[in-house]
C-alpha cells in the first residue's frame, strides 16, 4: 500500500505547491510510482504539471464520486496527477454533515495500491480541504519561510495536526518541518533555524536537516511546466529536494523501490 504525505500549513505562499511538485519530481527520478493530489482550488500544482483543469475530469469530481480514481488520474511526464480547479471550493458549503473530513481519505483508497506515493498539496488556511489532507495521509510536511511570521504560526499548524490525531486518524506522522527559501548568507535565516529547532524540540517534531535554498530554477521550472531534475539539474533546488528525499528515506518513511 502506497504511503500518503500531506504537505500542509495555514501560511500561502512558503513552498507547499513548490514542495509537492519538486518532490514528486524528485521521486519519480528514482523510479517510485507518484501520484500528486491537488487539494487546492487554486489549482498552482495542476498548472506547473501541465495537467488539464478545463475539459478533464478533476479532485472535485473524483470526491462527489462522479468518476472513479482512474478517469481523474492524468499521466504527466513528470509525475501522474489528479489536478483540481475553482470548483473544488464548493466543498465547503456542499459537504456539511458528518464524515465531511473522509472525502479525499475515501477518494484515494483505490489508488493506494498503484503507487509507492501519493502526495497531496493543500490550500493555504485549515479549513476543510486541509483537514481532508490531513484525514488521508500517513505523514506530513510542514514548510515554513525562515521568518518571524512562520515561527509564530508552527504551533498553531501543530495543534491543528494534534487534533486531528486525537480525534480523526490517530496513525498521522508528522515528517518534519521543512525550511524553505533559505539563504545561507543570512543571519536572520541562521537564527530563525536555531529558534525552529528549539520549537519543534518543545513540541517533540521533527525539524529536516536539509533546508531548501531560494532558487530561481525552481520558480522558473514551474512557470515552464517543467520538471526541475530535468530543467536545471544541477541547481540548488535540484540537489536539495534530492537531499530531503535521502534524508526521508534515512529515516525509514520512505521504502526502497522494487
Ligand atoms: N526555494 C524557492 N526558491 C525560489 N522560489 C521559490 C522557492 N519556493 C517557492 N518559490 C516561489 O514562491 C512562490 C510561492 O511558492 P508556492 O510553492 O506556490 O507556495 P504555497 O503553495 O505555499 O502558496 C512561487 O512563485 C514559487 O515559485
Ligand atoms: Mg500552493
């Protein structure tokens, strides 16, 4: 049975999308079965594949049960993909009775056994759809921008993880926090780690050693709807995304390839 990460956090705009496409980028390269999953109406991820979110069957359809996991799934060079569009914010008001947070947990149980991974990107904010990110998966990735800003917002994105474990599926896994557009140079950066590391040891969660630098290689390989092992192989976003893959599968989530 394939392994469900949810990258999630309330902030918009600190990597989820970036992380879920160069992870699955970085995965497919070493030959797992990938599947993204696009939890996020605004639909960045589907673009940045190149999917369809015009005349093909989307998340939202494949939740309301109007199509089975295989007619939503697009196969993409970069990684397979069930994309989303605007419509998936109808969610909220169409689904409000109970087991409302089991939509994508269901949706996705079929293609479990078809890939090695499924990685779901989420919207910003912890609503719904977050919550359904969270319902499904067996691990999350938290990122978070080396400022004062995503500091102060970790412990609320923890508690809502922590709630979530104590009410709806007790086997969530937090990976880790992981740090994003960081620059080496930068003193702020450097102290906004250590600050990092010393929450996540008070909330006993795991911080990843890598951290992923700003690289506009990763920004441009997505506006290209490129892959970016394939784009700028030797960038920094390249080799530290493959560096957060060998740290993940130094720490026993992620099995070897068969
Ligand atoms: N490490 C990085 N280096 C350079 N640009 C980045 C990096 N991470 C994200 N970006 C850019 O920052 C913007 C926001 O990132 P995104 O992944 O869309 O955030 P989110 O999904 O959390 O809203 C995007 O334009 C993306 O290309
Ligand atoms: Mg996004």
């Amino acid at each position: 049975m394939g392994k469900i990460i949810s990258v999630i956090t309330q902030k918009g705009g600190v990597g989820k999308t970036t992380t879920v496409n160069a992870l699955c980028a970085t995965l497919s390269r070493k030959d797992y079965r990938v599947l993204a999953i696009d939890m996020d109406p605004q639909g960045n991820l589907s673009f940045s594949t190149g999917a369809d979110t015009e005349s093909k069957p989307t998340i939202y359809e494949l939740i309301k049960g109007d199509v089975g996991v295989k007619e939503a799934i697009q196969r993409m060079s970069m990684t397979d993909i069930v994309p989303s569009n605007i419509l998936l914010s109808g969610i909220e008001l169409e689904y409000t009775g109970k087991n409302r947070e089991f939509l994508l947990y269901a949706a996705l149980k079929e293609a479990q056994a078809f890939y090695d991974y499924i990685i779901v990107d989420s919207p910003p904010g912890l609503g719904i759809l977050t919550v359904n990110a969270l319902t499904a998966c067996d691990y999350v990735i938290i990122p978070m921008m080396p400022d004062i800003f995503s500091l102060q917002g970790l412990t609320l994105v923890y508690e809502t993880i922590d709630y979530v474990k104590h009410t709806i599926n007790p086997g969530i896994e937090i990976a880790g926090v992981l740090i994003n557009r960081y620059v080496k140079r930068s003193k702020l950066h450097k102290e906004v780690y250590g600050t990092a590391k010393m929450i996540c040891q008070k909330l006993h969660i795991p911080l990843f050693e890598t951290v992923i630098r700003n690289s506009t290689a990763l920004a441009e390989a997505q506006a290209l709807q490129m892959d970016i092992t394939e784009y700028a192989r030797r960038s920094t976003g390249t080799k530290d995304f493959s560096s957060l893959l060998t740290e993940l599968e130094r720490y026993g989530m992620v099995k070897h390839p068969y």
